[in-house]
C-alpha cells in the first residue's frame, strides 16, 4: 500500500479554507479515494484543546512567543495520532491550516524569527511536509468582513489590528512565491464554484495518479 497524499489549506481569515477543503474531500470521495479532512490548531483530542486557548479570548492573551509554542505542541500531538497514521494507511489527508500559518501569523505577524520557526518545525514534524499547499488570497478588508459574519467565541485573531492582518497576507504571498514547486496560489474573491474549479484543476495537474481515475 502506497502512502497517502497530504494537502493543506492557507490564508488569512475569511477566505473560505473550510468550505473548500470540504468541497475538495468530497470530489475526491467521488474517484473513490479514502479522504481524511482535519484542521489546524486542532486535529486530535489533545491539540482541540489547546485550539481554545489560541483561538478564544483578547487579542493579547498571548505574545507571539508564548502561542507559537501552543501551536507547536498542538501541531505535534495532530502529526503523531492523525496525519501520520493516516498518510501510512494510504488516506488522502486535507488539512485547514498546518505549518505556514505559523510562519505567518507567529512570524511575518507577530515578528518572530522565520529559522527559529523552521527549527521548531523539524523538531515536531521529523521531516514530514506537505505534498502540495493551497493559499487562497484575497484583500484583507475583504476576508474581515467575511469572517466577522461568522459569529462565536473563535474570533481572537479577528481582533487583532489591520496592520497585523496585511502582514499576514504578505506572508502567505512571500512564502508561496518562494516554495512555487508546493504552493499554489489561489484568489478567493471569487465565487465559490470558481475557486473550487480552479483547485480541482491544481489537483489534477499535481497528482497525476488522478488522470486513472477520473
């Protein structure tokens, strides 16, 4: 049995990461391939508890030190009891966030060293990255507006200042343009059923186990 493949989802808030990594499992489930959908912070019983801590609460609950080591540990207990198990039994696993939202949030954010999130990142991970990452851009002010019609308590990093948020956005763009062999580059202000044609078509042309099944 051949391992599975691990795709995740980036971008700041509102871009819809949760709908379309739905939708992806789903056209997949559809050519028959076992699917895994998890998310992160999150994922195993151990990280969704310490999700609450990151993502309920005031703005400055935490300096960017103190909730990168939460991620990390997170992220650390969702690879040793989900992804990994997952990916050796030959499921597909889609992920809501994983790695590079550290790398923007706690670094082009909060302004902690990117080789110092790297070094943590083996540590956790052993090695293990994704075969392919999805960022789904769009305007700051836009994805806001989308995510404050969301509602509920998971709304800590919404609070946080614009400056921040525009921060984030260049993130994501640096770190995809400089890795273009994993990441894609998505816009998500578009309608729904564009940005999932546009990420069925990505899929389709990285994985070309697909063209057999399809």
């Amino acid at each position: 049995m051949s391992n599975g493949r691990f795709i995740t989802f980036e971008g700041g808030e509102g871009a819809g990461k949760s709908t379309q990594v739905r939708r992806l499992a789903e056209a997949l489930r559809a050519r028959g391939i076992d699917v895994l959908t998890t998310r992160e912070p999150g994922g195993s019983e151990g990280a969704e508890q310490i999700r609450r801590l990151l993502v309920e609460g005031s703005a400055d609950r935490w300096d960017g030190l103190t909730e990168t080591l939460l991620h990390y540990a997170a992220r650390r207990d969702h690879l040793r009891r989900v992804i990994r198990p997952a990916l050796a039994a030959g499921t597909w696993v889609i992920s809501d966030r994983f790695n590079d939202s550290t790398r923007a949030y706690q670094g082009y954010g909060h302004g902690l060293p990117q080789g110092d999130l790297a070094a943590l990142y083996q540590l956790v991970s052993e090695g293990l990255s994704p075969d392919l990452t999805i960022v789904l851009d769009l305007p700051v002010e836009v994805g806001l507006q989308r995510a404050g019609l969301r509602g509920g308590d998971e709304n800590r990093y919404e609070g946080m200042a614009s400056a921040f948020h525009q921060r984030l956005r260049t993130g994501f763009l640096t770190i995809a343009a400089a890795e273009p062999e994993r990441c894609r580059v998505i816009s998500a202000d578009q309608p729904l059923d564009a940005v999932h044609g546009e990420i069925v078509a990505v899929i389709e042309q990285s994985f070309k186990e697909l063209a057999a099944i399809s």
